[in-house]
C-alpha cells in the first residue's frame, strides 16, 4: 500500500526545484534575482533543496519502518538545522513541514485519493499541533491575527485542494498551457494563502498588496494578457518595499509536487 511514497518524495523534492526556477516570481528567489532576499541565490537555494531532498527520503524510511511521529519530527528539525548551517537562512523550513506532512499523511492514504489524504493531513496536523506550535509564526499569527500555516494544515490544506489545483485544472481546460497554468495557481494562492512571511514583512497593508496582484494576474492569464511583464514589474515594487511570500512559495512548490505525482504535468 505504501510502495508509491518513494516515488511521492522525490516529487516533493522534485516540485521545490520547479518552483524555485519559475521565473519570473515577485519579492521571491528566480532566475532573474534574488527577489527581496539579499542574502539568498539560485545556488544557495539549491544547497537548502538538496538537504530538503535527502530528509523527504529519510522520512520516507521512517514511514516506511514505521518510526512514529517525534522520530519525524526529529527528523524535520534536523532539516530546519542543517539548512541553516548550510546556508545561514531558514528559506525552506515552511516546505520541509509541509512536504513532510503530505509524504507522512500519504502513508494512510490510498494512491492519488485526494479527500483521503486529507483526512489524513488534518489528523496528523491536529496530533502534531497538540504539542504545541513552535517558531515564529505563532507570534506573526498573534500580531496580526492571521492563520498561517498551523490553520493551512488543520483544514487539510484548501490553499491546495481547493484553490491551485483546480485552477491549474481549469486553465488546462480552457486551452491553457502547463506555463499558463502554473501561473495560474500562483496568481490564486497570492489571493488565499494567510502568508506570515508576507505579515511579517509587509504587515497587512502588504497581504493585501500580494492579494491584490493575485487578482490581476489570474484575470491576465484567463485574458492571455501579458502577465510574465507584469509579473517583472511588479518584483521591483515588492524589492522596494522589502515583501516576499514565502508561504505562496510553498504552496505552490507543493502544488507542482502533487502535480507531478499524479502525471498531470507531464501530460500537459
């Protein structure tokens, strides 16, 4: 029953290096730039991502030899430490939760089930979350009363389910292509995902810039206006104004992962 999860890591692994080469991306880590991450880089997130690749793989021989869920957790922190280490940055550490959580969720889900996976994630979330909710979102959330990714996973990741997939989907339906799509998603998780990376650098004012733009570049892509300059623009705005969305990022990187488990991206 679990004999997929090997395959389902390395397309979490697989999804992160998708995302970070989407181009162009504002306030965020592209091949154009560093977005409003000074002391990041294409290079230096690949050194994050191949940490990140070898704990999915890790974590998926503790799922499969049944280790429970503070051995994981273990696991999870180390990541968060050797990323750190490696690169003097936490970028990855909302990804290696999420993709741990949908690698470990996906061990009592069958196959591509969709509405079984999560009822698997928000049961394992609301184990992992009874112990409290360590790290600086907490402190984001009670700032500016967002729900971040603690609500995010309880819920069993709607951003997700409910909003990039279906519109990666129905951008395909409509005579889209896999590029159109992506950008598609992006534009949708901009609208919906609470981002305390984006709280926390921009406060309110810049959640609603990010939703806003989110907006506009779903509605350009269904009018196949041209988003990819809009999108250019808009990264020197949010490079002014120091706003990232690291949450978006993970989503979306989690997205493609799924994506491309299921074989959707490759058969666009």
């Amino acid at each position: 029953m679990t004999s997929y999860l090997p395959k389902l890591a390395k397309n979490l692994a697989r999804g992160a290096f998708m995302e970070l080469y989407l181009t162009p991306k504002p306030g965020l880590v592209d091949l154009c730039d560093c977005g409003a991450h000074p002391e990041l880089s294409v290079p230096r997130m690949e050194e994050s991502l191949k940490i990140v690749s070898l704990y999915l793989m890790d974590l998926c021989d503790a799922v499969l030899s049944g280790e429970d869920l503070a051995a994981r957790v273990r696991l999870g922190v180390a990541a968060e430490r050797a990323v750190q280490r490696a690169v003097g940055s936490s970028c990855h550490k909302g990804y290696i939760f999420l993709g741990g959580l949908v690698l470990c969720a996906s061990a009592c889900a069958p196959g591509r089930d969709e509405a079984s996976l999560r009822a698997s994630i928000v049961a394992l979330a609301e184990l992992f979350f009874e112990h409290g909710d360590p790290g600086s979102s907490q402190r984001v959330r009670n700032r500016f009363q967002g729900g971040g990714i603690r609500e995010e996973a309880l819920a069993g990741l709607p951003s997700l389910f409910d909003e990039a997939l279906p519109v990666y989907r129905r951008e395909l339906a409509d005579g889209g292509n896999r590029g159109s799509a992506v950008f598609a998603m992006m534009g949708r998780l901009m609208q919906t995902v609470e981002d305390s990376t984006t709280l926390r650098s921009g406060g309110r004012s810049g959640l609603k810039t990010v939703r806003e733009d989110g907006r506009l570049l779903e509605r350009m892509v269904a009018q196949r206006d041209d988003f990819i300059a809009f999108l250019s623009q808009r990264n020197a705005h949010y490079v002014s104004r120091s706003l990232t969305m690291g949450g978006v990022a993970g989503l979306l990187a989690l997205a493609l992962a799924w994506l491309s488990h299921t074989g959707e991206l490759e058969a666009a």
